[in-house]
C-alpha cells in the first residue's frame, strides 16, 4: 500500500461516464482519500442501450465489489450466430460457454444503464468520492504540477477555478482537455470520419413476443448478428431478457452535411426501414417494431492514434484517447482497464511529488496505450471484413465462417474468434500493472 502522502493527492476526474467511475472507484479502493468527479450532465443520464459484459471488464468491477450487482440482471451468453441479413442463412456458429471456465467470467450482455448505476452506487459508498454535476470543465491554466482548470455551473453561478494533484480526462471522444492538451503539443490528430452510423432500439417483451420467431430470440441467450453489403445488424437479450437490443452500423447518410460537433440525432424510422430494405422479412418484421420517434441514430467517430497521453500531472483516459468503433464491443471495457490502471499505478508510487506522479501517468500510457491501440485498429478490421460486398473477397470470407463450422480457422468476426477472445479476455491489466511498475520507473531513470 502506498504511503499517506501518495493517498491524500487531491485526484480530479472530468466526466462521469463508464471510464470516470471506474477510475473513481478503483482510486477510492487503493485508498485514495480525495477524489473529485466533476460531470456536465445534471445526472449520469445514460441512452436506454445494451452493452457487453465481457471478461475482462467484469474481473475488473468483480475486484471494485460491484460485479454481483450487474451479473443479477444480465444474460449469460452461450453462442453467437452470424447470419446472412437477405436470407437469415447461418454462415458461422461459435460456443461460447468455454468462456467462463477459460476466464473464470462469463461473456454476458446487460443494459448500460445497469452498468453504470452499479458503478456509481459502488462510487457512493465511498467516502472519498465527491460529485460536481451539471459542472462544465473550460480552460486549463496548467497541466501540471498542480494541474488547474476553470469550471463552470452550467445551472447558474459563477466559473471558479479548480486545482489538483492528479488531473484525469475522462470526457470522451469530444474531449476539451484533449484538444488544449494536444495545442500544447502542437499536435493536430484529426477527428476520423468512418463514414459509418449507428441505430440504437430496444425492444420489449411484449413486442417481441407477439411472433414466435421474435419470441425464440428474446428467449435465448445468444447474440445474432445479421450482416449484410456495408452494413449489419447485432442483437441480445438483457434486462434479464424483458428487453431486446439492437445495434446497427450502416453506411453515414444523416451527418454528412453536419457540423462536426454533432454526433446523435433522432432517427428516422422510414430511412431505417430503408437502409435494411434487403434484410429477411423476420428482421425487417422485427425492426418494424419500433415506434416513430423513438429511433435514434449515433455518427461513429474515431481519431487518430495520439503520441502521448499525458502532460505533466495530466493524463487521458478511455474515448478520450482512444475511441474506437463498436465492432469488438471493448469501448467501456477499455475505459475501465484504464481506470484499474491509472488507480494501480497512483497508489505505487513511492512519493506525492509532483514529478513522481507525471512520472506514474506515464507508465500508464505505457502500459495502456499499445494495447488500446491494437484492439482499435482490430474493432476496425473486423467492421471491414463484416461489411464486404458480393466479390472475391466476401467469397473467401463467407468460406471462412464456413470453415468455423466444422470447426476449423479463424472467425472473420473477430469479435467471436476464439484467439482474438484470448488476447483481450485472458490478459490481467491490473496484475501486468502490479508486476511491471518497479521495472517500468526504473526504465524511465
């Protein structure tokens, strides 16, 4: 355990989201006594959507004391099958009930609201833990050694400056501390258009129980993927399997003409039913479902690969630094390995000088960042491979899932391959962290 003085550095977290609670929590269990999180929302305020549940994730929150919680409600994944969206042909089948005994967890599926709600009643129980909502973070005046900004209710009252020992970014994919952060650096990482959007439904049980085949889907514990020419469609039960989730990834139509810093817009059902107009008619019948004005459309944005994720007493963390798209479904898995790791690092240090601690952001980024980066341009790969159109090479990737049939090859869908599953799942960032800290501060003189 580390000394006092390391425990009582005042921690500053900016934003409240899967990342900034993880962090939260894994700081106030080292020990951490002062740890701020201050969050623009009024509330956590998380988008009724389904999020995976994998491995890595839960040895993680299982550690942090909130696993149990968030097992109660969601559904234990035995298979995934990946589909032909015009025909609904299986092309691939994968068992995934060797997950749990090769991880110890299972791969299961919950509504993110769940997740979060269980993270930030576990963040409540910490006396350490104090919340600053509806408070926006503006300008930096120093990223270190006493890394300072300007915060301002967004209810009234007036900006007052906010000073602390450790700065941590966990304000997303738009990060304002990114950007001032990189204009130091006189870095520019472009904001990468995928050129690819996203739906998000969910569906009730009464809904989807009106048709046997809708019914047989929210009644398993399988996640199905329906793929089609630059597009596809990937569904689970959760909720403890009253409610049935949708995610989509098609091409970008909506946002093209819109300014940059818009991201979600209110879907329309029509174009919906358009964009997967050649689906089978069991998908097209199950997304007709939806109500109008209840369908809602995300832009997938990634940037590039930054050098450095920190600046003197300031580190970034999760979307911030690493966004990526929703292909291997790691996004908030990835921002709580960060926070696991950040927390880990923290509390090793051997003092709470202010160059001891830039010193510890930047074994984290060491850490952290060849991993996060990997897995993103891995999310990326597989969203290709998934979203191939008729010619030779959909041909060799259709032989491919045909192949993971009879039990032979790589899946395409990395997200299902078992090699794939063993790289991120079967790696212990917290342990890595605990085991390579001494050789990695020695490294750095």
């Amino acid at each position: 355990m580390a000394s006092k003085d390391v425990l009582d550095l005042h921690v500053v977290i900016i934003g409240a989201g899967m990342g900034g609670l993880a962090t939260a929590l894994a700081l106030a269990k080292q020990g951490f006594r002062h740890i701020d999180v201050y969050e623009s929302a009024s509330n956590l305020g998380f988008v009724g959507a389904g999020i995976q549940l994998a491995p890595n994730m839960a040895r993680i929150l299982d550690r942090l004391g909130v696993w149990k919680d968030i097992e109660a409600e969601a559904v234990d994944l035995k298979d995934t099958s990946i589909r032909q969206g015009s025909t609904n042909q299986e092309l691939a089948h994968v068992d995934l009930r060797y997950v749990r005994d090769s991880y110890k967890y299972p791969h299961m599926v919950g509504h993110r609201s769940s997740l979060a709600t269980s993270i930030f009643a576990g963040c409540r129980r910490e006396k350490a833990i104090n919340f600053f909502w509806s408070t926006a973070a503006g300008q930096v005046s120093s990223f270190g050694p006493q890394p300072s900004f300007l915060a301002t209710p967004r209810k009234g009252g007036e900006p007052y400056t906010v000073t602390s020992d450790v700065l941590i970014a966990a304000d997303g994919v738009k990060s304002t501390i990114r950007d001032q952060m990189l204009a130091l650096k006189k870095v520019d990482a472009k904001i990468i258009d995928t050129g690819q959007a996203a739906y998000r439904i969910m569906l009730t049980r009464e809904e989807m129980s009106k048709d046997p085949e809708h019914l047989a889907l929210i009644d398993s514990e399988s996640v199905t993927r329906w793929i089609g020419p630059k597009r596809h469609i990937i569904a689970y039960p959760v909720s403890n399997k009253q409610i049935y989730n949708i995610s989509t990834a098609q091409p970008d139509t909506n946002f093209a003409a819109a300014p940059s810093a818009t991201y979600t817009t209110k879907g329309s059902k029509k174009e919906l039913m358009e964009v997967y107009g050649d689906f089978c008619p069991m998908v097209l019948k199950m997304l007709d479902l939806v109500k109008d004005g209840e369908v809602c459309e995300w832009k997938l944005r990634v940037h590039e690969p930054l050098e450095s994720w920190t600046e003197g007493s300031t580190a970034l963390l999760g979307d911030a630094c690493h966004p990526t798209l929703p292909h291997l479904a790691q996004g908030a898995a990835q921002a709580i390995e960060d926070g696991a790791v950040i927390a880990e690092v923290l509390a090793k240090l051997p003092s709470s000088d202010p160059e001891d601690v830039a010193k510890g952001l930047r074994i984290y980024e060491k850490l952290r960042m060849e991993r996060a980066y990997a897995l993103v341009e891995l999310a990326a790969a597989s969203g290709r491979a998934l979203h191939l159109g008729d010619g030779e090479a959909k041909t060799q990737r259709d032989k491919a899932f045909a192949a993971v049939k009879e039990g032979k090859g790589s899946v395409p869908d990395k997200w299902a391959d078992a090699d794939v599953q063993k790289m991120i799942y079967g790696e212990d960032v917290m342990e890595i962290a605990a085991e390579r800290f001494g050789e990695l501060w020695k490294g750095l003189g």
